[in-house]
C-alpha cells in the first residue's frame, strides 16, 4: 500500500466519486444523509479506540477523514464555504485558543489551559452572549449520558456544584429514595421520571470523580455480553438448551466467567 497518499489524494477521490463520471449514488447524498453514516463511523471508532487495535483505529480514523471530506465536498456545491475555508477556520480557532503556545499568554497546568479557553471562548468569540444560556452548544444529538456529563460540567464552571462526593452520593440515596416512593404507588410516569433523576445523578458522581460516563457503561456492557457469551458457549458445549436452563445454573456459569476473566 502506498504510504506516501495525502489530504489531496481523498479530496480527489471524492470529487471523482461525486463528478458526471462517477457513482450515481454517491453523488445523490446529502449533507443530511451523512448523518446517519457519521453517527455509525464515529462509534465504530469509539469502539476501535476501546480494543486498543491500532490497524482497526487506522481503518476507522480513515472512514471518518473520508467522510468529513466527502461532506465537505457537498457542502462547496450548494454553499460558498470551501475545504480550505473549513481548514482555516479550525487552525485560527486552535491558534487563538491556545494563547500559552502561539503568544505570551501563561498556563502550566490542565486547569489553567481550560479556564484560558473558556475566557477565550466567551470573550474573544462572544460565546456565550447575552440572552443565551451557560449551557448552550451541546448538541442534542449526542447520546443521553453524554449530554448529561456535559450539562453538569458546564453548570459547575459557574459554581453550580457539589463541594464533596459525598453529598453527590446523598443526593444519589435521595432519589433512589423518591423513585421506591414511587414504584409503591406504581405510576409510571412518575416512576420513569425518578428514574432518569437516578440515572442523572449517577452521571453526575461519574463527573465529578472524573470519569466518562458513556465509556464506562460501554465496558460494563462489554463484559456483560462477553460473560453471557461465556455461558451460551458452555451451555453449547455440555449440549444443553439455554431456553431449558434454570437461572441457578446460568448463575453458577456467570460466576465461572467472572473468574476466568484475565
């Protein structure tokens, strides 16, 4: 394969790809049809990024660039906006926010990185401006558990926050309180309404001890599927029907996977 192919060489293909010579259906995609495929691309990285597999990531990386350009492409025929105004745009953003590397401004921790960019970021680039919200710019698309780390992370720039994550656990035991209260008067709106506040909370202790929420949960369902896994191909083995299977054995299979897990 040849190692030596640049930005150009995809531009090119995708041009020939969308040009009167190409592929009919490639050059009937619009910019909301990529949705969907930029949705599928992302997490197919999210999800080589979480094996650790270098040539998978590569594979991956390569299916976003291509579609980031193939998206840009669209968007240069039906707008004035060019890849080299997209380029620009994000070199000068990137410049302008990283002041302690390109200009004199000081910053010797992460800490101070962030809080130079969100000066930046509302000063310099009017973000946010008046009349709109501190939590503004999160897209809602984006998964519901990412979308709730990033809503309290932005709440508690502005001091709106727990001091400890021990009152984020009390706050946790309040709403397993209220969503109990509610399971024994059994109605359900009231009851899938605790629970998203449960849920809600439980994002919020993953941010306030630093952690991602989303990826954990995909690891938990990773070994989830793997243990289960685990339990289908004994069951094969000793020919036995899993639809015959008791919960006991299943369980005594789920604690076996457990220990053979490295």
């Amino acid at each position: 394969m040849n190692s030596k192919k640049n930005l150009e060489d995809i531009i090119s293909l995708v041009k020939t790809l969308r040009g009167p010579d190409g592929c009919p259906w490639d050059r009937e995609q619009t910019l909301k049809d990529l949705k969907t495929y930029l949705i599928g691309e992302t997490y197919e990285i999210l999800d080589a990024i979480d094996q650790n597999n270098p040539e998978h990531i590569k594979e991956e990386a390569g299916d976003v660039l291509f579609l980031l350009v193939f998206l840009i492409d669209i968007l240069e025929e039906t707008s004035d906006v060019t890849i080299h105004d997209v380029i620009a745009e994000v070199t000068e953003k990137m410049i302008r926010r990283h002041p302690h590397v390109f200009a004199d401004k000081k910053a010797t921790t992460s800490d101070e990185v962030k809080a130079n960019w969100r000066t930046i970021k509302k000063e310099l680039e009017g973000k946010p401006v008046a009349g709109l919200s501190v939590l503004d710019g999160i897209p809602a698309f984006l998964p519901a558990l990412v979308q709730a780390q990033l809503l309290t992370q932005k709440a508690s720039q502005v001091g709106f926050d727990w001091q400890t994550p021990q009152q984020v656990f009390e706050k946790i035991e309040e709403e397993l309180g209220e969503l109990k209260e509610s399971m024994v008067l059994n109605e359900h709106n009231k009851i899938a309404a605790e629970l998203g506040d449960v849920l809600f909370s439980l994002v919020n202790l993953s941010r306030f001890l630093k952690i991602d929420s989303e990826t954990v949960l995909r690891k938990t369902i990773k070994k989830f599927t793997l243990r289960f896994h685990f339990i289908e191909q004994s069951l094969r083995d000793a020919g036995q029907d899993i639809n015959k299977t008791s919960l006991e054995e299943m369980e005594l299979l789920w604690e076996k996977a457990k220990t053979a897990e490295p």
